[in-house]
C-alpha cells in the first residue's frame, strides 16, 4: 500500500530493496487510467471493497466471540473451540497462494466475486452443525473460500490505483476488515444472548450476504489487468523470487507476528471477561468489540501517519502502541483492559497497514502472488496465535497469553531494528564511480 507521495522516502524496512525478481503480472498503464480520489469509479471502487472487507472478516472470526458458548454447547475446553477459529485462518493461510494464482488467469474482479459468494454459502450452512468437528471442518472450508479474496484485493488495488493514492485506498480496504471484525462480533454476542449461538451464526451469515450482493453491483471493472498463464513453474519462479527478497521476508514475518498478538488477545479475552472479577454476560463481551473502530481509524490514517514518521518510524509507533496495550491489560480494573485493547487494536491494525502497503509497493511484479504470501503469513500469524493463546490461557491465565503477544511485539522489533541498520549501511557504502 504505499505511495510516493507519502513524503516518506524509505519502505517499511529497508529504503534500498529492489523489487523481486519475478514474473510481471500487469501491464503498466498509464497514471491517467487509474483511479484516485475525485475520478470516476474511485469511490465505487472504495464502497465495493470495504464491503468486501466488512464479509471477509465477519466471516472468517464468526465464532471467536461465541468460543465460551460454544464451548459449553458441545462441552469442549478453550483451546478445542478455539479450532473454530483457528481452523478457518489456517485454510485461508494454505489456499491464499493457489488462488491467487487463479486470479492472475480469471482476473481479481471474478475470483474475489466467487471467493465471497462460496463463503457465504458456507456461512448459511454452519449455523447447523451437528458437533464441534462439523463446525470445525466448515469453518475450514469457509476459510479456504475466503483466501481468494484478500491477495486478489491487493493486486487489483496496486492495478487500478494511482501510486500516490495507495495506502488510502488499502487503507480503507483494512478499515473494512476492522468494521466486519467487530461488527460481526458485536452482532453475534447479542443474538447470541437472546437466540442462542447459532441464531448469531446465521445472523452473520446474512450480514454478509448484504456485503456480497453490493460488491458485486459496485466494484468497476478491472482496466489494467492482464491475464497470465496457469504455469506451474512460472509460478515457483515467482514465488521464489519473492521469497528471496529479504524486504519481502521481513515484511511477511511482520505481518505474521502482528497477527499472533491479535489472534492471541481476541481468541482468549472472551474467556477471561465471562469469569472472576469481571463476570460479564455474553451481548457485553460482543459488544467490547467495539475497540474495531480504533482499529477502522489507525488503518484509514495509515497514510498520514508513513507521511510524518516514515514506515519505519510509523511500525516503531505501532508496535510501542501494542506493547504498551499488552502490559495495561495485566490490571484487574475494567477500564484498564478497555484501554489496553484499545492501544493493541489500534497499534495492530496501523502495523497492518504499513507493512501490507510495503509489500504491495516493493512487488512491481508478481504483485497477487506478493500479496499472497504476505497473507498467508498473516493468517497463519492468526491461526498460530489464537491456538497458543488459548492454551497458554488455559496453562497460566491472561498473564501466559499476554507473555505470548510480547514475545511476538519483540520479535517485530528486532526485526525492524535489523531492517533500519541494513538501509543505514547501504546508505553509507560509497557508489562506485562509472567511466
């Protein structure tokens, strides 16, 4: 996601990286084709994916509200419910690669179209599951659908907008994943309380066949998309290509540590406020999801906040903002953990920001299978997460859990500390004269 125009002058990581050496997937198109703010098509194309975002994360964290209710449904501990999120991002994770190779043959418009319309039929289908291992293995399924979405987003993004107009755009695709997160979960906590949590299930389920229709009638045909082949070796050259980046590496394994924290923190904190001290009923559990809309917020600013700091210096904000949201959450007041997760959430979701526009600006080619990567990287982070946090939860309360999203908040760190010492040294190493 990220411009020129920024005013920043280096990447997430490393100012010096070359693009990867892969193979192009887009004909370049002239600035004057792409969209931006005030052109035709440019606030369809915003509506269309942020409703596409608002399903995609609707969808894929459904349950992870409901864990505590489906865990006294079907008689299950933390960490087995916790497969039911875990389940869905961990599919996602395996399939966002393959997919995306199809939308390099069949375009970004139609694979994220059939990607959310079989996510949806699944949705309206899991509300009936018969035991924990049904529900389970349909949520997989769910988020194997849902992997087509997500890198086509980003490759139609970096294809039909203007550079300078990038991270906006991103921006508020993210921004929709933090409105569907929460709105989601708010609405599930609620129906749940009243109808029981398949009722919340199937409510989510019809919210996102809402989004589905209006992205369907609003995303403007893709202008600048060229249809490559489904070559198996073309691919591994450029998925190779990208994994010998070393920008790109430590841009997916932020990515992926950033989520950790996330999927840890909001897999677990439902258990911990349904018990002593806070003992809070289910629709208030759904409804401290709410902190989304910090989330909604940092994302969308992305922009302005890489324009003041640099990326580098807007990760180092975002990751201090989430340490420091991981250690208020420690206190037994209330409003001390609000306020924690209100840092984490805000901090996650600008971390996000950055670092996925850095991987769409470093990949000039190859851009779905850039993305891709970056995404499975990422939702692995979230399966990985919400599975450790779980059982650490389990093991030795919130303290364990918070242990877990510190050890990944130091390991974005050292990473972008190692990231800053490799550009300053590139940029000191004198260019040799040419004759």
């Amino acid at each position: 996601m990220p411009p020129a125009s920024t005013g920043a002058s280096t990447l997430a990581v490393d100012a010096s990286a070359q693009p990867s050496p892969a193979r192009p997937d887009t004909a370049p198109a002239p600035a004057a084709e792409r969209l931006e703010p005030g052109r035709p098509g440019y606030r369809r194309m915003s509506f269309a994916l942020f409703a596409a975002g608002v399903a995609t994360f609707a969808l894929l964290y459904s349950t992870q509200a409901l864990l505590p209710a489906v865990s006294a449904a079907f008689g299950a501990t933390a960490g087995q419910a916790s497969w039911t999120v875990s389940a869905a991002t961990g599919a996602l994770a395996l399939c966002v690669l393959p997919l995306s190779a199809l939308s390099e043959r069949f375009g970004r418009r139609q694979m994220m179209t059939a990607s959310l319309a079989v996510a949806v039929g699944v949705g309206l289908l899991i509300p009936f599951a018969p035991s924990i291992g049904w529900l389970i293995a349909l949520r997989a399924v769910q988020g194997a659908a849902l992997a087509g979405l997500p890198a086509s987003a980003m490759a139609y993004l970096a294809e039909e907008v203007r550079p300078k107009a990038l991270v906006a755009a991103i921006g508020l695709f993210v921004a929709g994943n933090s409105i569907g997160g929460m709105s989601g979960r708010i609405l599930t906590g609620w129906v749940a309380q009243l109808w029981g949590w398949r009722a919340a299930l199937g409510a989510v389920g019809l919210l996102a066949v809402v989004c589905a229709v209006v992205f369907h009638f609003m995303i403007p045909r893709a202008r600048n998309f060229t249809p490559g082949s489904l070559n198996p070796k073309a691919l591994a050259r450029t998925v190779a290509g990208h994994l010998s980046d070393p920008l790109l590496v430590r841009l997916y394994a932020i990515g992926a540590l950033f989520m950790t924290v996330f999927g840890a923190v909001y897999t677990v904190i439902g258990y911990r406020l349904v018990e002593e001290p806070f003992s809070l009923p289910q629709g208030i559990v759904g409804s401290i999801f709410l902190v989304y809309l910090v989330g909604t917020a940092s994302s969308a600013a992305a922009g302005r906040l890489v324009a003041r700091l640099g990326r580098r210096g807007a990760l180092y904000l975002a990751v201090s903002t989430t340490a420091a949201g991981l250690l208020l959450s420690l206190s037994g007041e209330l409003a001390a953990v609000l306020l924690g997760l209100v840092l984490i959430t805000a901090g996650f979701f600008a971390g996000h920001a950055v670092a996925s526009s850095s991987v769409s600006r470093t990949a000039t080619t190859g851009r779905a299978q850039a993305s891709a990567l970056y995404q499975s990287a990422y939702y692995l982070g979230s399966s990985v997460g919400g599975t450790l946090g779980a059982v650490a939860f389990h093991a030795g309360g919130w303290a364990a859990t918070v242990s877990l999203g510190l050890l990944a908040v130091l390991g974005v760190v050292s990473i972008t500390l190692y990231g800053t010492r490799v550009a300053r040294a590139r940029r000191r190493t004198p260019v040799p004269a040419t004759r």
